[in-house]
C-alpha cells in the first residue's frame, strides 16, 4: 500500500490548483467540490479534485473561474 493516494488538507488542495484556501472554504460551503470530512478536518483527493476541475466543477454558473 506504499503508492497509496495521500490524503490533502484544505492549505494542500489550494496550494495544488494554485487558488487562496478562501476558494476552497467557498466551494466547501456550496457543496462543490468533492471533500470527505475526518473529524473535524476537510480532507481531498488530489485525483477526484482534478477530475472535478477538468469537468468544468471550479468555474461558477456564469463561466468565470472562481479565485
């Protein structure tokens, strides 16, 4: 189980897509972006969020990307 996924935090996540961690909370609170909660922390997968990305997820119902 060596090559297993890491787990991310919310500071990890923001710092792979290059957006401030306020992004991340505002997806967080929408629902958006897929997160699963341990205990009391947001925890990511790096290959569901780029997924997520590439399907158009991080850009808002007007098309503007959300920073």
């Amino acid at each position: 189980m060596a090559n297993a996924e890491p787990w991310l935090s919310v500071e990890e996540i923001a710092a792979h897509l290059g957006v401030s961690k306020e992004s991340v909370y505002r997806w967080l609170e929408k629902g958006r972006i897929p997160a699963h909660r341990v205990g009391k922390l947001w925890k990511f997968k790096t290959t569901e969020v780029d997924e997520w990305v590439r399907s158009g997820g991080a850009q808002s119902i007007s098309g503007a990307p959300y920073t």
